[in-house]
C-alpha cells in the first residue's frame, strides 16, 4: 500500500511541474494511451485547447485564480453542512471504507455546486424540477416508457410545469427536523432552478448532437460565465444520472442529446459523461489534485467496481484538464489552430453550427 501511495505522490508532483513545459507534445508521453476501445471521439490536443480558451480566452493567469478563490470560498459554505452528511462510497468491506474515507471528502460531491452558486437566479422556473416531476408520474404508469425518445418531451414538461406549478415552494424544506438534510434540499432546489435554462436547451437538441465544445460554448452564453458554465455542465450530468429508478437507457434525457465521450459505442452513455465532466472540473479547479483523484478513480472502477468505462472517463477528465490548464495560463494570443496545427480542420466545423 505504502509503495501505491508513493507513486501516486510521485505521479501528482510530475503533473504538478508540467506548468513550465513548453510543447503540448510533452504530455503525450506522461501517460499511456487506453485502449482503442476507450479513445476519445473527438481529438484530445484540439479538445483541452479549446476548452482552456473557452475558460480564459484572455490568457491571464490571474483571471483563473480569481475563480478558484471564489469556488474555494463557495465550497467552505457548502462544507458547513455537508460535512455532517454521508456522503461517501459504500464498500462491502472495512478496509475499503477505511481507504475511502481517507481519500475522498464530502466536498467530492459539490466541486460542480460551488460553480454554479455564482450563477444569476433562474428566471423562467425551476424546468428541472417538472421533467423530474413529470417523469416520475409517467414511469409510474407505464414503466416501459422510453422518454428519450419522446419528440414532443419538451412541450409536454413545460405543459405540466404551467399547469401544475412544477417550481415548488423551497420554504418547504423548513418542515425537514434534519437541519443538515433541511439545507441539502433547499441547495438541491436552488442547483435545479439554475441549471434549468440550459436544461431547456439541451432537451430541444437531437438525440447526440451537441459535442463538448459546443456544449461549453452554449453555457457561457446563456449565463455569461463560462465557469458557472461548466459547473451547470457538471452538475447536469451528474443530475441527468440520477434517473428516479428509470433506466438510464430510456430515462437520461439530457445526456441522450450530448455527442458520445468515445469513439466506439459503450453501455452507459450517461455514466461516461458524467464522469468526464466531474474529473475534468475538478482538476481545472485544482490541478494538483491529479495524483489524489488518479488514485480514487483506480481504486474504485478498475480495483473494486472493475468498470474501465468509467475509469476512462475519469482518465479524459483529468487529461484534458491538465492540458486545457496548460493552455489557459501559457498561450494568451496564439489559436487553437496554430497550437494543434495536425488537427484536421474539418471535424471543427460540427462545432460550429447555430447555437
């Protein structure tokens, strides 16, 4: 174990250098590719740069450390209860809880949260909410419905939203004895109301259509913040698989209209984007969590739940973060397309239809 720990340190402070390398060359060799099975769809120099100038389109490092001040200071509020929350893995056995709650904190869970708070108040309704709530009363009916597949879904959730006053009282959550559990849904509510205008967006798309590029585009347009843009991101993927016991085939909505993370078709399509979101924001807010996160991320999908589609993911998140964090503080004024120049040019081009 002592030897495991020592690698990961070893990993994390070799990541943590790479800020002054020069060529994005470099970070091809820090680490070996997956399998072809698990290769991004898209290509990962053009992808994390693009990322990065989407982030901080000025180059100053200053602008970043500004957000991750304000994210560190968001995440402190959200400590104060969720740290009497359990929030942590569930392992069958005492040695595995034992290195889960040694290496995970209940701040894992909200890293996308505390993006998001800086966000302006939704004004068109808590939307979330009412799919979640419409879902929820259809599946109960029939449980095989296939609402992914459903063109007219939208109009049908804003109908039972007008109809039915789908944007909930919050103050309801005083009600709850658990003053914790109390302010875990009163947060829960108000992450819903202003994820929601993206939300609406998505569901109006095609069914995998919208890549990673555009996706991020889209959200700092509509809240003029690319990283509150990026957490509401996040905090939709994680959200979307959470599909009230419905299959997450037939039930993940939003994640059905997101471009697939990899080449080759794979069984949760939800699960994979999830996890690259959450790991890619997490070490853009803090790139020196790389060997931390390396470990978690290896412990719990290849070790324990030997799911390497979710450890791929994990893998791209951080990846992409590091390179995309790269970009974001060394290369203010030069392109994408001059940085990554054996790019091919034409994949690009389905990233820039109308918004």
């Amino acid at each position: 174990m002592c030897k495991i720990i020592s690698v990961f340190i070893l990993t994390n402070l070799l990541w943590a250098q790479t800020t002054n390398v020069k060529e994005i060359s470099t970070y091809k060799a820090l680490s070996q590719e997956p399998p072809a099975k698990y290769q991004l769809a898209e290509n990962y120099e053009m992808l994390s740069c693009r990322i990065g100038k989407i982030l901080n389109p000025s180059g100053r490092e200053h602008n970043v450390q500004q957000q991750r001040r304000g994210y560190q200071k968001n995440i402190r509020s959200i400590k104060k209860w969720s740290d009497k929350l359990d929030m942590g893995f569930e392992y069958k056995n005492w040695l595995m809880n034992k290195i889960g709650s040694l290496t995970t904190s209940s701040k894992d869970f909200f890293v996308s949260d505390a993006l998001v708070m800086n966000g302006d108040s939704a004004k068109n309704g808590n939307f979330l909410h009412a799919l979640k709530s419409y879902k929820a009363e259809e599946f109960s009916k029939n449980k095989k419905k296939d609402f992914i597949n459903d063109k007219d879904l939208y109009n049908k959730v804003k109908a039972h939203q007008g109809s039915k006053g789908r944007n909930f009282d919050s103050s309801a959550y005083s009600q709850i004895e658990d003053k914790n559990m109390a302010a875990f849904f009163k947060h829960l509510h108000s992450m819903e109301a202003l994820a929601s205008p993206l939300a609406e967006w998505i569901i109006q798309q095609p069914k995998h259509s919208i890549s990673p590029v555009r996706l991020l585009e889209k959200a700092s347009n509509i809240y003029g913040d690319p990283w509150v843009g990026l957490g509401v991101i996040g905090w939709i993927t994680a959200w979307t698989v959470n599909s009230e016991g419905i299959p997450r085939s037939r039930g993940a909505v939003l994640a059905s209209r997101m471009a697939p993370i990899y080449k080759q078709p794979n069984q949760d399509h939800a699960g994979a984007l999830y996890h690259y979101w959450g790991y890619l924001t997490r070490i853009l807010l803090n790139p020196l969590d790389y060997g931390r996160l390396s470990f978690v991320s290896f412990g719990y999908e290849m070790v324990y739940q030997n799911d390497p589609q979710d450890y791929y993911a994990d893998y791209w998140g951080m990846r992409s973060a590091i390179l995309a964090n790269y970009i974001m503080t060394n290369h203010a004024g030069k392109s994408c397309d001059v940085l990554v120049p054996q790019t091919n040019n034409e994949e690009l081009e389905s990233d820039k239809s109308v918004h």
